[in-house]
C-alpha cells in the first residue's frame, strides 16, 4: 500500500520580492504565506512559514512517532516524548544549504533504563522516513530522558 500526501505552493512575483501560500487538504495550511523575506529575514517566523520550518515540523513529528513505535516493540509505553527538530541552512557560495539537522528529544518512558532509551532512539532516528528521505544532510540526536 502506497500513501500519498500532498500540499500545493503558489508563487507570484521575483524570488525575491515576490510570495507565495501553501494549501493542504487537512487544512493545516490554509493560504500560509511565505516568502524569501520571510525565509531570510524574520528569524522568529511569526510572519509566515518557509520550507525548513516545515522539514523541521515533518521531522519532528516522524521521529517521535517512529520512536513510539520503537518504545512498543520494546514493552513499553512513552509518557511523553518532545523533539525538537533545527534545520541549519548557510550560504555556501551563491547557494544556500541544508547543512545540518539536529533532533533534541526530551523524553519519559516509565520502566525503561537511559540507554535503553537511547538505543531506542537512534533506531527511531535511523528507521524514520523522512530522517531517510534527509539522509544527504547529517543528522544528530540530542537525548534528555527522565524515567
């Protein structure tokens, strides 16, 4: 079985004076603005989304579910995990990167040791679709674990 999500851009004007939303059927992005000023210029990005907020929220939300699933088949049940997925982008020359990802989890797991939990952890980081989809990009794991 095959899944297939979706999400739609619209563009108008330059690169960059111009801008754009972003649609989805789940209604998540509802004419969510974007734009290179937005990207490069609103570091806090109260003014709209641009695409690494998004890898980082994909990310995040694959590898938590990942490491549920990792936590489960272990014997286990997660009381809470929080990631916090940064994209790092750098002008390299005339274009910019993806330089790094980090995931900075915080997570309670009730029964399970600390190194159970990081072993659990890397598994999730490794066997996570879209850490797979990354994989050009290094990726680090950063765990806080309280048991």
């Amino acid at each position: 079985m095959a899944l297939k999500r979706r999400a739609t851009s619209k563009w108008t004007g330059s690169g960059l004076q111009g801008k754009g939303t972003l649609n989805g059927p789940s209604g998540v992005f509802k004419d969510t603005p974007y734009s290179t000023k937005m990207r490069f210029e609103n570091e806090d990005g109260t003014a709209g989304t641009n695409p690494e907020e998004l890898l980082a929220a994909a990310h995040a939300g694959c590898f938590n579910m990942a490491l549920s699933f990792q936590i489960d088949a272990a014997g286990f049940t997660a009381d809470e995990l929080e990631t916090t997925a940064t994209v790092t982008v750098e002008q390299i020359g005339n274009d910019y990167e993806i330089t790094e990802i980090v995931l900075d989890l915080k997570g309670s797991v009730k029964g399970l040791d600390e190194t159970q939990f990081k072993e659990l952890a890397e598994k999730a980081k490794a066997g996570c679709p879209v850490s797979k989809a990354l994989s050009a990009v290094p990726i680090s794991l950063k765990v806080q674990f309280t048991s």
